[in-house]
C-alpha cells in the first residue's frame, strides 16, 4: 500500500501511565471546587479541556486560571509515563522506511514534551501537534488538527495512516480519507469515556501493529482484465489511491482492445497474455508474479468497475490483521438491493456445488473481490482457466487449511458490468468443469 505518513496519537497509543484519567479529572473537580467553584456549576468535564471552557464562559472565571490546573496535573501524570512495548521497535522501522511521522494529541504541550523529552521520542516526529497549537474548532475529532499536519508533510489524506487508541483518533481520519488503525489492548491511558467509530484495522498491541503494517507494505493487487477499456481506467484511479502503481498488477488477458494501452498509461505494472486464457489463466499469471515479489497480501479486483474500493479494504482488514489467510467478499452477505435474482440463483447453484468439493460453504464463490495472505496463494494451485477458478480457489485453499472468512460488501451492477461475468449457461460449465476436473 501507498503509505507515507503515519500520524501517531500519544497517550494510551505510545505511551501509557498508571494514574488513569479518571483520578486526573476527580482532582481537577476537586482543585475546581477548592477556587470555591460550586460542585453543582462544575458539570461533567467530559472532554476536560472542552469542559473547562464551558465552565469558564458559566462563571466569568478566565480559562487561563482553570486550564492551567489542568496542564499541571497532566504533566505530573506524564513524569511517570512509560512507553508500550514495540514502540521504539515500530518507530525505527518506519523511519528506516522512509516514512514520515506525525503526532496528533489531545494532551497539552507541556504534557506531550515531558512524555517526549523522558523516553527520547522527539526526534522520531517530523510534526507535533497538540491540542495548545489548535483552535478548540480544530481539535480532533475535528479534522482540522489532522488537516494541518498533512498539510504540514505535503501528504494526501489516502497515503496517511492514522494509529490511535480512540474514537477520537478515527474519526477525522475517516472524514478526510486517510487508513486508520485502533489499538485496542493498551489500558494504560485511554480516555474516560469512549466514541464508537470504526477504524479500517483494529490490532492489540504494538507488536501486531507492526505485523499489520508490514503486510499493508507488501500487499499486490491483481486485475485480470478482458477487454475492459471502458472501465479500467476509473478502476485503477480507484486503486492508485491506495495502492503504488508497482503493486497494482493488470493481467491483459489478450485483449482486443485498448485495455493495455489505457493500463500502461496509468504506470501500472501490465501483464500480458497473447491470447485469452480466461479468469483462471489470469489469475493464475497474477498470483505467479505476487509470490515473486513476495507479497504479503494479495488482493484480487475485477476490472469492469463491480467493487468499491471501500469494500477492498474492508476484505482486507481480517487478513491483513492476521486473523485469517483468505476473505472473501460476499454480495450475498451484504447489499443485495441491485443484485439481479438470476444472478442469486446462479450463484447459490455454485455456491452449493463448491461447499461439497471444499468441504464448506462460501455463500459467494464466484466473487472477485478477494485478499488471501501471501502464504495462502503458494498453497493454491490453479488447474482450471476459466470461471471454474473461483470455486477452485476456494476449494484448494480450503484443502490447505487456510483460514477462510466472508465479509459483506456491495456490488455495483450496471449494463455494461451484467454483460460480463457468469450466466446461467457458464454457471452449468462451470459446475461440469469443477465435477469432470475433482473426479478425476
């Protein structure tokens, strides 16, 4: 993947302290009350800093005065901060990745330097940005905060990972467009109070957000691609928002059109077959070059525009996690709403025929929109050239004991899109092919 920036969080992300932030807030209230502030005026302070200001503008008190007890309790918190395992680990690999780091906090400035200064974190950063260098109007979940730092680094939001251990962290990384990773086992600095949002990966430590993030930098991405040139172009826009060019790879499976061209011009890597050998034959050619390069991930995409982008990263997110070795997206578990009813009858007609040659049941076999762990594809191997492929992978990489999952996505059905793929006709073909090639 085209990652170049990653904006860490900072406390409960990379460093985490004993006192939590609920003792922080009980003594705020209480240093409040001793300025002789009735209890009852006080109010929630969830956020703190948001709630400090409410209160000043309630009593005429200056923010000044109240925010500075504030800082001064952070600060004693961060004196006896200590870093998570991995975090120096993970810092150092990126650096030596060339990528560029950022630090988006909620904490004051004063709070985040002690924490920076005490564990020799300052150097890692090529931007810091905490909540004293925002207007409130900016401060995450607002994604005015993150909004600077890219601007900052001459980064554009999809080539941006945002790591955090909170909603809050998640959020404005979904509005502008960047990846987002939750860390969800660090107990140690977690905000009071939670913002359910949804991250596109979610891992339990530093330890596995290096794993996760390894494997995002070493996913390919194949397209077979069969006389596409009226939708490869929008297909591969989609994908080099996400993707290097390098890691996009289009099998042209001998088409007689303009796809090649249309493919080579946007500096993708092109594969080229001099006739057409059908579904199977590309991405028989597309897995072969991935295991070459070694490829962590591999994900499959068709070329006539049926997948959201949206969608690819959502069916990658249990491999890349290393919480399966095959995902599979399913139409059939998703939104159904513009899914011709032949082309559900076909498919459970499929669907039934691969479960009994795997051994279990995919409630979509014939979807394109797959990821499979690097190791997974050098355990397949593909005897079938066309449609018949997709039950085939299913049913070898099922036989290898890969770790199989469905996740529900949409697919985009237009004419041009319903002329392509199986009908019932290639369904009973595919069926016999499977039979006639299994029994042998």
């Amino acid at each position: 993947m085209d990652i170049r920036a990653v904006v860490f969080d900072l406390d409960g992300t990379l460093v985490g302290a004993e006192k939590p932030f609920s003792e922080v807030k009980r003594e705020l209230r209480e240093r409040l009350v001793s300025l002789g502030i009735p209890a009852e005026e006080i109010g929630e302070l969830t956020p703190m800093y948001e709630g400090l200001m409410e209160l000043s503008r309630k009593t005429g008190r200056p923010f000044e005065e109240l925010y500075s007890i504030l800082v001064e309790l952070e600060g004693e918190r961060m004196k006896d901060s200590f870093l998570f395992d991995g975090a120096i680990e993970l810092l150092d690999y990126l650096k030596g990745r060339g990528i560029k780091l950022a630090l988006m906090t909620r904490s004051s400035r004063k709070a985040t330097l002690i924490a920076l200064e005490s564990h020799n974190l300052s150097g890692y950063f090529d931007v810091i940005l905490t909540r004293d260098d925002v207007p409130v109007e900016e401060l995450k979940p607002n994604p005015g905060q993150l909004k600077r730092i890219l601007e900052t680094l001459n980064v554009p939001p999809e080539k941006t990972l945002v790591i955090g251990d909170h909603g809050y962290d998640v959020i404005p990384a979904r509005e502008l467009g960047s990846l987002s990773v939750l860390v969800t086992g660090h107990e140690h600095g977690r905000m009071s109070f939670q913002v359910k949002a949804e991250p596109h990966f979610e891992v339990a430590n530093l330890i596995h957000l290096k794993e996760l993030i390894e494997r995002l930098l070493s996913t390919y991405v194949v397209v077979p691609a069969y006389n596409e040139e009226k939708t490869i172009g929008s297909v591969l826009e989609d994908l080099l928002r996400y993707f290097k060019r390098e890691e996009i790879v289009v099998v042209n499976d001998g088409s007689r059109d303009r796809t090649e061209e249309i493919a080579r011009s946007y500096g993708v890597r092109v594969l080229n077959h001099l006739v057409n050998r059908g579904l199977g034959g590309a991405l028989g050619t597309g897995f072969a070059y991935a295991v070459r390069k070694n490829a962590r991930l591999v994900l499959t995409f068709d070329a006539d525009g049926q997948h959201l982008i949206g969608d690819a990263l959502r069916v990658m997110k249990p491999v890349a996690e290393g919480r399966a070795d095959f995902a599979v997206g399913s139409r059939l578990k998703g939104d159904t709403s513009e899914m011709p009813l032949i082309k559900k009858f076909g498919n459970f007609v499929l669907d039934a025929v691969t479960a009994v040659f795997a051994g279990r049941y995919v409630s979509d076999s014939q979807s394109g929109l797959r990821c499979l762990s690097g190791d997974c594809v050098r355990k397949i191997r593909i005897t079938c050239d066309r449609y018949a492929v997709s039950s085939e992978i299913i049913i070898e990489a099922s036989k290898a004991g890969c770790r199989i999952v469905e996740v529900p996505i949409k697919a985009v059905y237009t004419e041009y899109s319903m002329k392509k793929g199986t009908n019932v006709l290639e369904g009973v073909k595919i069926a016999l092919n499977l039979l006639f090639d299994k029994l042998r």
